[in-house]
C-alpha cells in the first residue's frame, strides 16, 4: 500500500509530539528529512540485515565480546532503563526493540512490526507483529504487551513529563489527563496477540514515526508488577532487544549479553557487550590500556592518537555536520559600520586559526561543509571573505577606526561547550588583535544563558556554531539567518535580498534552481558581512581494528549511534586479530 | 622582626614573595614575548631554547603567560585583602566595642555569612556580576571578611576591658580616638596574620574561579585559567598544566610559610 500523505498541519503536530517525547527540532528535522527520503515501499521499506558480511580472509573472532564507552559516552550512571516509563533513564536502547526503529538515514522501518499498514486516511493505523516477537524469558511479545506499555506511559499515575507524545491516539489526552478513568477508551488495542490497532483522533500519516522512537518502546508487564521501579536491575530486567543486561555495578559498570529470543537474533554477532560508566575527563586513556574497543574522542587526545603508528588506523572521523562561525551584531558598535564587519571578514586567518582545534575543525569558506547538498566551491565565493590582512585594514579606511585604533570595548561572546571551541575563540580573538589591531575580550557563558542572550541579540560579536539537522541547504540558511524569523534569531542581521532567496528555494521544487538560490543567499551574506564562517566540524571516535559493521549512511560515513539512531550494537562484530 | 629574621622557612618564603612582586610589577620587561603573541607554526611545543617552558595552545609563550599571570594573582591578592580589610575591620571593631544590641545584629550578619560556603557564594557572585578582575576582588572581599571581623571584634571585646582603656576613656578619649588610637592599634596583630593567610586564599580562589572558567576573562592569562585549560591535555601535552601548577604552589607555600613566621614572631605567648 502507499502510504498516506503527510499534510504540513500533521508535520506541525509530528513536531509537537516528537517535542513531547524530549526531541527537539533538530532532531525533528532529521526525521523529517528521513521521511521526505522514503521511497515507494514507504514505511514497509525492509530495514538493513545486520549480519556481518565478512571480507576474504576474516574470520569472526571466537569472544564476541565488545567494551565500549569514554569520551562523552555514558558517562553517567543511568536511572533506569526503563524508556517506556523514564524517556530520559540515560539507559541503554539496545535492550529494547520497538515496533519500528529508525535507520542509518533515519528513516523508519519496521522492526518488531512485519508489517504496518492504515485506512485511506491515515487515522487507523494497524501494525502486525512478528510471529517470533519473544521476550528475553522466552514468552512471547505480543501486541497484548504494546497495548499495556503505551497505555502504562499515558497513565496519569506514571506523571510522564512526555506523556503528551502520544496524544494523536484517540482518547490517549482525556486518559492522560484524568478526564476519562477506563483504559479502554483509549484508542490502542490488540485485536488479537498479533495485531495492534491503533485509532487516532484524525489522519496521522506520520505516526509509525512515533513508534519508531525510544519513548515507544515497550515493558515488561509481569516484571513492572512484581519489582515496581526495581525492574529494570540486572537479574530482574526482562527485555525483547537485541541484548539482555547481565549486570549492572551502579556508577561503574554495565555488562550486556546477547539476547537470544530476540527477534533479529540470528544477525546479532555481539555475545556480550561491557558499558564502564567512565567521566568525560578520562578522555581515550581507558581506550589506549585496552580497556575499551571502541570510544568517543576529544580534543586532547585525537593528535597524539593519529600520530601514533599502532594507533592511527583506528581513529576515523563521523558524520557531524556543522559550521563554527562569528556574528557581528549589525546593531552594535562598531559592528553597524559594514567595513569594520568586512574587515574583520578579511582579518580572520582560517588557516591558523583551525590548527588550534587539533583536528576537531577544518576551515571553513561557506556555511554548508563540502559533500553536503548546496556545498558551494567556487572562486567568486571563496574570495568575497578571504583572509588578507592589508585588505582587512583597507577597509577600516574613512572609518574612525582607521590603522586600527579607536576600537570601543569589544566582547566576544561564546557559549560553555567542549570539542576545542574556547581554543578556536581564543586564536580568532588572536588573529583579530594581530591584523586589525583589535582587543576584544572572551566571555563564556552557560548554555542557557547564553541562549537567552543570543535571542535577544543582545551580544555584539558572537562565537557561534550551527549543527546540521539534515542535509538540505534549506536548515543551514533558513533557521539560522532567515530575517523574518520572529523567534529563535540568532542575530539582528536582516536583508531582503537574502530572504527573497531563501523563500524562492524553499518554494522550489527543481532541485537545480534551488541550489542557485542560496549560492546566492550565501554570497549576499557574505558581501554584506552578516556572517563569518571560520571552521567547519570534525568530531572523532575510535574502534579496534577487529571491530567491525558500522552502518553507513547514504554519504558513506560510519554512523554511530545517537539519540535517533540506535541500531549500531547490533551491527557490531569482532573479527580476528590479522 | 629578629624572631622572624630567624625563622628560615618564613624568609625564604619572604624572600619568594618579593621576588613574585618584583616579576608582577616588572611583568612588561621581564617577559620575553607580548602575552598575547601566537605562533600558529609552533603549538603546544614542550619546552626549547626559544620557548623555555614551551608554548600553549595557541603557540604563545609559556613563560610570558605566567610572568603576567604573576600580576594577575599578585593583585587578586592584595586588591581583595584591601576590600577584606576595609569591610572586616570597621564591623569587627564597630561591633566589639558597641556591644549591646548592634553587637548581636552584627555577630548574627557575621554568622550569617560564615555559613554560606565560601567558593560556592564567590561563584554565585561572579556568576551575577561577570568575569573579570575587578568583579574577583569585589566577590572575594564582599565574602572574604567574615574571619577578620570575628577576630577584631573579639579582640575589641578583650581590650575595651583593659585598664589603659579606661585612663583614656577617664581623661575624655571621644568614641574614635579611644577606637583609633587606643584599641585598633593594640589589635592589629591578629589582623596582620590574617592578611597574611588571606592573601594566598584569595590567590587561590582565583586560580579555582579561573580554572572552572568565571575568572579572568581571555586573553589576558592567570594561573588558575592555564591550568584549567590545560589539565584536559595532561597527557598530550604535560607541560601546558604543570608549570603553572607549580607557580601556584610556590606562591601558596611562599605566602604559609611566611604567615606562619608572622605568626609566631607577633606571639606573646613564644617569647
């Protein structure tokens, strides 16, 4: 069947739910671009095997055992894993499986489900389950056990702070909000042990999406019954994912095994997999002792790693998208002065400025990174903003800022964040006090904060970075610099010309014709200064040769697991020391 | 000033402590490069013959950055002992000699402030007043003067008793001149060894503040900021955090060492 339209009014509210379920936009987007994506099998498309596909030579390794963590990851003791009753447990998705899952393209197909299928309309929605659908006890899961869960999460008396994101299911708001007390009443049922119907209260024809995400997933009702919150411990915890949770040393450690009566179980090469909570402080120490096998990494260790010989084969970047950039507020002084912004433009040695990130940034001439659709390379656009410091003070000429003097106090603002970016704000502020002779001193701020400020455009120059939500052009011009914005603008910056052509290429649908606009969009943004792009993002982590079977996505790039995606582990493999 | 000429460890903490004034008065020409000079080629070099202690993330020197991090704790130091002063003596004394009512309103403010931690209360400060230097000597003098007060005020409370004090009182000493010239005099002792002890304090708390990032604002360098950034690349980069690490403890032990002597050369009770 096809699947039904998604209108903009139910993308509004996908939005909503998504919003309720502790996603934000960001993440939002990204499934919406998922779902743009999705080709004529639509939400039946069949999800990637996960068996190892080994190369000449290989050989799987007898002790299928991974260890993975450090660097960022769980680098917190989880309150639970409970996700059906906790979204925010910090707990570890792997244990689970849902009726649907998302993708290395994020896009959602079935997982638990065989089969997903709606009337006309969309505002019925019928998932058949898989007749194998066991729980890790070795009884089946059923749609029985959805029905519960979903209906354990509306229940007023489980206070979900996300409870809302199931609101599309009819009567699931009036339950949520004690209007109504019989369960029944709300639209989630199991016809029979295999098939969940699901009644909405209008056409949906996003909501498999919603049963593709963490807050969708189900719980053990007999467990929950006899252990209460205790339920999801080591030894107590009866789960239907790819693994099971052997042991749980609270703040040290996690041991995951293999879950046989999982229903993709036969491609699951992993026997056991061993999660140390470690700070984010220890960096890829715990990595380098063979501690680990797998790690995020940060900025102190990437350039000693690659350089070392036994190391350097290990390391390898992920996809992470994303432009460091400077906003001069066009409101404040000195920065309303259009020459002083093109000066400041040319005095940024890109060059030298990236080195200080030690790998975490490449230098940047545009705002979209190379490789992502409405990368744009030529010349005319390099040159606009390029660094040549005699231009930089050619500008300052007929300002009161001639030679470089007179400078009024200047503060760059920075949000508190990792991955080298004080060090990148420290070399830009060293550049500028070297090719324009200009002070400037460095605050930074914690997120919130900051945040508060940046939308009121309260701060004069603004060290920046903009994370790509999901590779059209559209996301990195149109939320970020779009001048009829009316909340959430990050600058005071405006010009009609640039908004003439973000509108055009949002409105177009010739692919073409689209990237012409915003080619034009940035160079506008660029002469006009409303910008500087510095540096675009690298982010690192770090596997054993003998890990193997990280998905990639559609640009080629190793995707790890995130707060979307979580179906990395059961991809992994060991091979043989060669 | 003999008792302390013999203490040893006091005068070479002296000695230390003059020489770390000496370098943050002279910072301007003692430091080889301009603090804020980088060198993009060279980052995060171990120490050479160009750059004795290496350079730092942004290729800039070592040194340099720590001879101007000298001014920076120097002044924390001193600056914040002067607000200290300023505030805990006048309450101490005030609140010594008046007694009665003001005496518990004040003692209760004393307790009061006594009771909040006191890095906690400097970041909460900083937090609503914004890094820089001038909000440092402000937060750690606005929490800093609860001790001083305590001593001089029970101090004021022992010597208001003294016979000396009511000759003055009997031959007509107003309420300032019996406080400034009879009693505040006689109790300065207490309140030299707590400058003394204070000031390394106060150096420390800036380092602390400026380690977890709401201290001196970048560019301009301090100690407690060097170590901060570079602790993270211990490992990579080992002398990023370690030379200014060990500014710091000298500087600490230079200013204990000496306040100790101080101490004990003021002691009636060692002679």
């Amino acid at each position: 069947m096809s699947r039904p339209r998604i209108t903009d009014a139910q993308m509004d509210l996908l939005a909503e739910r998504l919003s309720a379920g502790g996603l934000g936009r960001r993440q939002f987007l990204q499934i919406a671009a998922g779902l743009a994506a999705m080709g004529a099998a639509g939400f039946n498309a069949r999800p990637a095997a996960a068996a190892p596909k080994l190369a000449a030579g290989e050989k799987l390794a007898k002790d299928q055992h991974l260890r993975i963590g450090g660097g960022g990851w769980w680098q917190n003791d989880p309150s639970s894993h409970d996700f059906n009753k906790d979204l925010y447990c910090n707990g570890v998705p792997a244990l689970w499986a849902g009726l649907m899952k998302f993708n290395a393209d994020f896009q959602p197909v079935p997982n638990v489900a065989e089969k997903v299928s709606s009337n006309a309309d969309g505002s019925m929605w019928t998932f058949t389950i898989r007749k194998d659908s066991k729980w890790s006890d070795g009884s089946p899961c059923t749609a029985k056990d959805f029905e519960w869960s979903w209906k354990r999460q509306m229940d007023p008396a489980s206070k979900n702070p996300y409870s809302s994101y199931f609101y599309d299911i009819k009567g699931a708001e009036a339950f949520n909000k004690s209007k109504v007390t019989d369960a029944s009443q709300v639209g989630v049922r199991a016809k029979d042990d295999w098939t969940l119907e699901v009644t909405l209260e209008g056409p949906r024809g996003y909501f498999p999406v919603l049963s593709a995400y963490l807050a969708a997933l189900p719980a053990h009702r007999p467990s929950v019954e006899k252990h209460g919150d205790k339920w999801t411990e080591a030894g107590n915890l009866i789960c239907n994912g790819p693994f099971t949770l052997e042991s749980w040393e609270h703040n040290k450690v996690m041991v995951l095994r293999k879950n046989k009566h999982f229903i993709g179980a036969k491609d699951v090469t992993l026997d056991k997999v061993t999660i140390p909570i470690v700070p984010v402080q220890t960096g890829a120490l715990p990595y380098e002792n063979n501690e680990l096998d797998m790690t995020s990494l940060q900025t102190g260790d990437l350039r000693r790693m690659r350089e070392d010989p036994r190391m350097k084969g290990q390391v390898f970047r992920y996809p992470f998208p994303g432009t460091w950039y400077l906003t001069p507020q066009v409101t404040k002084p000195p920065f309303d002065n259009v020459k002083v912004r093109r000066a400041v433009a040319h005095a940024i040695d890109r060059e030298n400025v990236v080195r200080v990130a030690d790998g975490f940034a490449v230098p940047a001439h545009a705002m979209i990174p190379p490789g992502f659709p409405g990368a744009v390379d030529d010349k005319k656009i390099r040159d606009i903003q390029r660094f040549d410091p005699k231009a930089a003070m050619a500008q300052l000429k007929g300002t009161p800022f001639e030679g470089g003097k007179n400078w009024p106090k200047i503060t760059l603002t920075m949000r508190e964040e990792g991955y080298g970016s004080k060090p990148l704000a420290e070399a830009v502020q060293s550049v500028l006090l070297e090719h324009l002779n200009m002070k400037t001193e460095l605050e930074v701020l914690e997120q919130r904060v900051f945040r508060a400020g940046l939308w009121k455009n309260d701060y004069q120059l603004v060290w920046i970075r903009w994370f790509m939500d999901y590779p059209d052009p559209h996301n990195e011009y149109f939320d970020t610099f779009y001048g009829k914005k009316t909340e959430g603008k990050r600058q005071a910056w405006v010009n009609d010309a640039f908004d003439k052509e973000l509108e055009a290429g949002r409105d177009t649908r010739d692919t073409k014709k689209r990237l012409v606009n915003y080619a034009k969009a940035e160079e506008i943004l660029q002469t006009d200064a409303g910008y500087i792009p510095v540096a675009w993002v690298a982010r690192w982590a770090a596997a054993k040769p003998t890990v193997r079977g990280l998905e990639k996505n559609k640009l080629g790039e190793n995707v790890v697991e995130g707060n979307i995606y979580f179906d990395m582990l059961p991809h992994l493999y060991i091979v043989e020391k060669a | 000033m003999r008792r302390l000429r013999r203490n040893k460890l006091a005068m070479a903490g002296g000695v230390v402590i003059v020489l770390l004034c000496l370098v943050a008065i002279f910072a301007d020409a003692l430091a080889p490069l301009p603090y804020t000079k980088t060198n993009f080629g060279r980052l995060n070099e171990g120490p050479t013959r160009t750059y004795p202690l290496g350079t730092d993330q942004l290729g800039r020197d070592l040194l340099s950055r720590m001879i101007y991090g000298a001014r920076v704790s120097m002044l924390v130091g001193l600056g914040a002992q002067l607000i200290v002063v300023s505030i805990g003596v006048p309450i101490g004394a005030l609140s010594g000699y008046l007694g009665g009512r003001a005496d518990i309103v004040l003692t209760r403010i004393i307790d009061v402030m006594y009771a909040f931690p006191r890095l906690l209360f400097v970041i909460l400060v900083m937090s609503m007043l914004g890094a820089g230097l001038m909000n440092i000597f402000i937060a750690i003098g606005l929490t800093g003067w609860v001790g001083i007060a305590r001593q001089v005020r029970a101090q004021v409370l022992a010597l208001k008793e003294k016979e000396f004090v009511d000759a003055a009182r009997g031959l007509g000493a107003g309420f300032t001149r019996l406080l400034g010239r009879h009693i505040l005099p006689n109790a300065l002792t207490p309140i030299v060894v707590a400058v003394t002890f204070g000031i390394p304090e106060a150096i420390f708390t800036e380092a602390a503040l400026s380690f977890i990032g709401v201290g001196i604002n970048p560019p301009t360098p301090s100690w407690g900021q060097m170590v901060g950034e570079g602790q993270q690349f211990i490992r990579s980069y080992w002398h990023l955090c370690v030379f200014p690490s060990i500014a710091i403890a000298i500087t600490m032990l230079a200013f204990t060492f000496f306040g100790d002597g101080v101490r004990d050369a003021l002691d009636p009770k060692l002679k």
